[in-house]
C-alpha cells in the first residue's frame, strides 16, 4: 500500500523533486503546516527575510544570478499584498519564480476570514499564471506545472495558491515526470524562411546596428551574439535589461541606448538602415517616441520569444518567433556559409561616423571636483571589483550611473529592476544573488532613498552572514526625481529632498555590520579595496556624493533618440 | 478555453488592463465539458486586433483562437424583448416580429415579448424600427459565430 502524504509533505517534497536549494519566505499562519514540515527536512533550506517584499527581490535576484527558478514563500492576506510589488517586478522583467502562497481553509473563502484576500485576484495581471489548489490530488501537478510555466517559454512568476486545509489533507504523493498542457506550447515552429530573409537583409546593411535586450541574457545567448557580433563586426548596443550580453570592454559595444543611453548607441540606432532586434521590446524608456523614430527609414529584424512583443510599438519587417540562442546560431551558419559577404566599405564608413559620435565623449563629468561624484564611484567600483562583480542596484540616478559606468562584460553580473523599476530591490535581490554565488562579490548601488525601502534586511544579511557591499550614492535627494523637476518643473523640488536621514554608519553597525561614511574624493578608492578586504563582512559604504549631478545624455520623454540633452 | 474557474475573469482581465473594448462575449461549455467556447467580439485597427489576438494566445488557458472575420462565417445573436402593447399597436408589434422572423412568446394585455435570433446588424434593425418609448426592456446574448462550411475549429 502507498503511503499518504499531507498537502504540506507534498508541497515540500515537490521543492525537493525540483531541486531547490534555497526558499525565501516569511510565516504566517496559513502557511504553518508547509513551515512544519520545511523544519523536519533539510534539503531546502529556508532564508527567513523580514518583509514578503524583500522575499520576492530576493528569489529574483536568485533567479537572475543563476538561470534557476526562484522560489518564495508566504502567507495569506498581507503576506501576499507585500509580496505583489515583487511579483510585478519579475513579471516585468520576465524572471522565472514560483510563489507558494498559504490562502484560508477552502470553507472560509469567501467569507471575509481573517488574512484572507483574493490572492489570484490580485496577482492576475503580474504573473504569468496562477493557480488556487482546491483539491488535494491536483497538488503535486500543480506545482510541476508551475515551474514548467516559469520556466519556459518568455519565463515570468507563476503563483500557487494553497488553502490551508489543502495543506493538511493526505493523498498519496507522485511527482509527474513531465507536463502535458494541451494550451500552452511554449515551443516553436520552424522559422527558417524568416532566418533567411533576415541573413539576406545583414548581408546587404550599409549601416547596421544591432540592439539586444534582457532577452539573450534569459536564454543565455550572449556566447551566440558575441560571436556573430564580431564575425559581422557590426555595432552592438545592450538595453538596460541586455548589459553583460555583449561584452562591455569589446570596442563593437557603443554602450547602452535609450533614455539614459549614450550619444553614439542612439544616434546609431535613429540613423541604422539595418536593425536587428534580439529579445528585446521597443519600449518607450528605449526608443522615446515612436513617430520620431519612423521619421528615418530601416529596415527591421525582430527575434524574440514572444509573438506578443513583435509588432507591439514599433512594425517590424522580418519578425522571427524563437529562441535566441537559436535563431542567432542559425544566423551564424547561414552567414558563414553564404557566398555573398558584408559591405565592408560601407561598414568602414559607418564605423568613422559612429566614432564621430563617440567624440561627443557624452559620459564625461568633472573628474577634478572637489565634491564626490557619484561616476567616480562607480568607476573606481569597477577597478577595486576588476569589473568582476555582481553588481544590484535600486531605482534611479545611481541606477544608470552604474549602468553607464559599470562596463559588464559577462552575463548575469547586472541585477535591476528595469520594467517596473522598483525602489527597494538593490539589497534583497544582492542577498539571493548573494545565495547563488556563495564565493561571488556582491555589490548593491543604491541611493539614501530607495536603501531606506527595504532596510530592514540588514538584519536578513546578518543573520545568513551575507557579506554584500552596499555602496550607497548619498545626494541627500531623490535624485532622478530632483532631476526632472530641475529640467521640467522649474527647480520646484517638490517632497524629493531626504530630510532627517539616519547615520547610517550607526545604523549599519546596530545590526552588526561595518558601516563607512566617505565624504573626499581621494578616499573612495582606499575605502572601496577596505571594505572588499573584509571578505567576510557586509560594509555599508556611505558616500556623501555632489547633490546636482544630473544622469546625461537624456532623451526627455515624449522625444525622440537623437534629440538628447547633453552635458 | 479550458472550461476552469477564473478563466473568463483572465479574458476580461486582459481587456481592460490593456485598454481593449469589448463589445460583446458570449461563452458556454462545449460536448466536452472540459472545454468552454467563447465568441468575443470586439472593433480596433489591423495593428489592435494582432496583439489582442497575440495577448489572447498568451493566456494559459485560451486553447484556440480563430478570427472568425478574417473568413466566411455565420454568427448569430438571440435578444428577448419586451415590448408595449396596446389597442391597434398589437397587430402592429405581430407583424413587425413576422416580418423579422421573431417568436412571440410571452404575452400579456398590455406587453409581447419577442424572441429574435440573427447577426448583430438584424437585432438593431428589428429595434430601429419599433417606436422607442414602446420598448420597455430587452436583453441581447452578444453574438455567437462559426466559420462557414469546411472551416472548423476544433481542438
């Protein structure tokens, strides 16, 4: 005879099957069985956060870092509505999660019961699915499922809604070898016509640009675009979403493009009449207005996993539904054995020009302040970290100064919230990064105010002795905010200054850490290679930066990408 | 769509979240009771109906989805409606649902109520042509539609 399992056997011993290492969550008590039976095993080892929010950045950041599925854990009612803020984040970002959710005895739904809300009401429209398990035999296949959605396709959170009672009924426990879902395909078909309209196309660019985005990066496609980047040697750009997707250090890199991008990437992109678009969505943050950027004629190529993201801002003339890693090594052999070759001539003449734009030098700042500025920071983070760090940030100013300054050369080092942008993400998504990569340096660039979102995980890092670098760019200001209500509401700098903030030496010590405050110039290299020393420790690295240091060139919003404002 | 609880509020979702219209939507079980059939209509540009149906297939739940405009198709909409009644005006409201093809079936001595089957375009026709103050209530079904002859959607 088999044996029973509880629902709360189950749901661990289906964790177990799935190979998780690592859980993140908090509890509460519709999810007290689940707990229970979390504490009689060791095999998935529970990081305990202090606030659901930070559970969900933290599976995230796990996620990122790692090409695994991130797994959270929590309770019912306001469990659940903390955890929605990072449910959304990975949504936007498309990052493979499963969320365990405890929800009320099935009896009680309904019926207003204490801790109760409409968890896959509320979470419908940021998860790429959900479910609410009403029947304990359905359970084990559920979660299978679950993790086959997240993990497949264009990935995103899938949540697993479980009653309590469901948790406490027994059925006999198999986990399914394999998913059979008659609506969903996450595979595709064959596109190899489009491929070859697509190499005809590369083949023929005078002026090609190539835009990648968070996609090569989910499908661990950078390899594939490196090579056949380089093979063309065409100019290559990364989204907010892509940086590490093609080596930063590579002179093809002409940096990241869009609102924050550089002078040389947009230009490039307005004036390209060849673009080929990897995983990548067009989206208002990177092209700015689209009437503008129809105003000069391209021809482009779209590959991405998604049909929904092909044709969705901007028309596009090959699109090819697939994987990128897939279609990109199809490129590469349809190129390499094709007998027509590139039109080296033209791409000379439009590497002068792009080099050209390269002399605008946009990224410049004043190297000789006698205030710190926050590039400096980043830049002198690069060489302490020898550009070999995971680097998370919050949301902001210091955001794109790390992204513009931090050149990442390899995949998976460049955790943000890019879709959502979520003030509170840089610390709790470092401590799942953090988990992934036991031996790997963690650093999180934030700003005073979006550290203050999730604070309290100083004390989550403490007790897993988690030794995150936090180096936060202190302007006394939220900063972006500061910044568009300089250039747009006439200095008006309305509820963006950051009063009555906290020593954060102090505060960083309370909790046993190693706090610095570094208000020169000339110690922020010594304090970086300090700090980065203490192998073991995280260090609240406090830099009291210049407060007016605006984030250049902008592209404002509405506009389009060559009408940029300078430094 | 998979015949699930929560599936009809994931369609619905979509539209309003999206900022789509929908116009009508009808949807019941199919002979396989695992499957629901929903004939969902809405109006936008080429560019709208592309990502509503590219949306629409992203759901977990849509199994199929056919555009039936895009082709022959045969829709048709049942509307009941209840109409005033009186003195010379009953002959008057009989004719009209003979000529439409209507069923009278309920009457009283003061109301008929009218049952119509037909396109969308037959239903508006058969109100523009009754007297406005007279129609005291109707309920329509949104439309329900098939592709024509070979044409089958079938899972």
């Amino acid at each position: 005879m088999s044996v029973e399992l509880t629902g709360a056997e189950i749901t661990v011993r289906c964790l177990q099957e799935e190979g998780v290492d690592y859980i993140f969550g908090y509890p509460g008590g519709a999810v007290l069985f689940i707990y229970d039976e979390l504490f009689k095993q060791d095999k998935v080892k529970h990081i305990l956060v202090r606030h659901e929010q930070a559970a969900l950045h933290a599976a995230d950041g796990y996620a990122r870092s790692s090409h695994k599925v991130g797994v959270a854990l929590v309770t019912s009612g306001p469990g659940v509505t903390n955890a929605v803020t990072g449910i959304a984040t990975a949504y936007m970002d498309s990052i493979p999660l499963v969320i365990i959710s405890g929800q009320v005895p099935t009896a009680a739904i309904g019926q207003d019961a204490f801790q109760e809300v409409d968890t896959v009401g509320i979470t419908r429209p940021c998860v790429k699915h959900n479910f609410l398990v009403k029947d304990i035999t359905e359970l084990a296949s559920t979660i299978k499922k679950a993790f086959y959605i997240a993990s497949t396709g264009r990935p995103g959170p899938v949540l697993v809604d479980i009653p309590k009672d469901i948790t406490q009924q027994k059925t006999v426990f198999s986990y399914p070898n394999s998913v059979s879902m008659r609506s969903y395909h996450p595979e595709v078909d064959d596109n190899s016509r489009q491929v070859k309209k697509a190499a005809q196309l590369i083949l023929g660019a005078k002026r090609p640009m190539v835009y990648t985005g968070g996609g090569v990066i989910l499908d661990n496609a950078s390899e594939e675009l490196t090579k056949l980047v380089r093979y063309l040697n065409f100019p290559c750009t990364n989204t907010l979403m892509g940086l590490g997707g093609f080596p930063a250090t590579d002179k093809r890199f002409v940096g990241m493009l869009g609102m924050h991008g550089t002078y040389e990437a947009n230009m490039a992109m307005q004036y390209c009449d060849v673009l080929i678009a990897v995983g990548a969505r067009f989206d208002d943050r990177v092209i700015g207005n689209p009437k503008h950027f129809y105003s000069e004629e391209r021809k482009i190529i779209h590959i991405d996993i998604d049909p929904s993201s092909i044709s969705k801002r901007v028309k596009v003339d090959v699109p090819i539904v697939g994987r990128v890693s897939q279609v990109l090594n199809e490129l590469i052999t349809l190129i390499k054995a094709s007998k027509e070759e590139t039109d080296a001539h033209a791409i000379k003449e439009w590497w002068k020009q792009i080099d050209l734009w390269r002399e605008r030098d946009c990224l410049r700042y004043d190297r000789a302040s006698a205030v710190i500025k926050p590039q400096m920071v980043v830049e002198k983070l690069y060489t302490v970290t020898k550009g070999d760090a995971f680097v998370t940030s919050d949301v902001g100013q210091h955001q794109m100064w790390a992204a513009q300054f931090y050149s990442f050369d390899k995949p998976r080092r460049w955790i943000n919230s890019g879709g959502l942008g979520t003030m509170g993400f840089g610390l709790p998504s470092a401590m799942g990064v953090q988990m992934a990569n036991p031996n790997g340096v963690v650093a999180c660039i934030t700003g005073e105010a979006s550290i203050q979102m999730c604070i309290q995980e100083l004390s989550t890092c403490k007790q897993y002795q988690l030794p995150i670098k936090i180096i936060n760019l202190n302007n006394r200001y939220m900063g972006m905010v500061r910044q568009w209500q300089e250039f747009f509401h006439g200095n008006r700098y309305s509820e963006s200054y950051m009063d009555a903030l906290p020593d954060f030496v102090k505060l960083a010590e309370s909790y046993g850490h190693v706090g610095m405050k570094i208000e020169k110039p000339e110690d922020v290299e010594g304090a970086l290679k300090e700090a980065f020393k203490l192998k073991k420790r995280l260090v609240f690295m406090d830099f009291i930066t210049d407060q007016t240091e605006n984030v250049f060139p902008m592209v404002p919003g509405g506009k389009g990408l060559s009408e940029m404002i300078l430094v | 769509m998979e015949n699930e609880a929560g599936a009809l509020s994931r369609v619905a979702g979509l539209f309003s979240a999206r900022g789509y219209n929908i116009e009508s939507l009808s949807v019941a079980p199919t002979e396989d009771p695992t499957l629901s059939r929903m004939t969902l209509v809405t109006v936008g540009s080429d560019e709208v109906i592309e990502q509503i149906t590219k949306q629409l297939n992203k759901l977990i739940e849509v199994v199929k989805i056919v555009d039936l405009s895009e082709g022959d198709h045969i829709e048709r909409e049942l509307m009941l409606v209840k109409i005033r009644a009186i003195g010379g005006d009953r002959e008057e409201v009989k004719r009209l649902a003979d000529i439409f093809r209507g069923n009278i079936i309920d009457v009283t001595d003061k109301s008929y109520t009218i049952e119509l089957t037909g396109t969308s375009s037959k239903l508006d026709a058969f109100l523009d042509a009754i007297e406005r103050n007279m129609i005291l209530e109707t309920i329509r079904t949104g439309a329900s539609g098939l592709g024509r002859g070979e044409r089958i959607l079938k899972v």
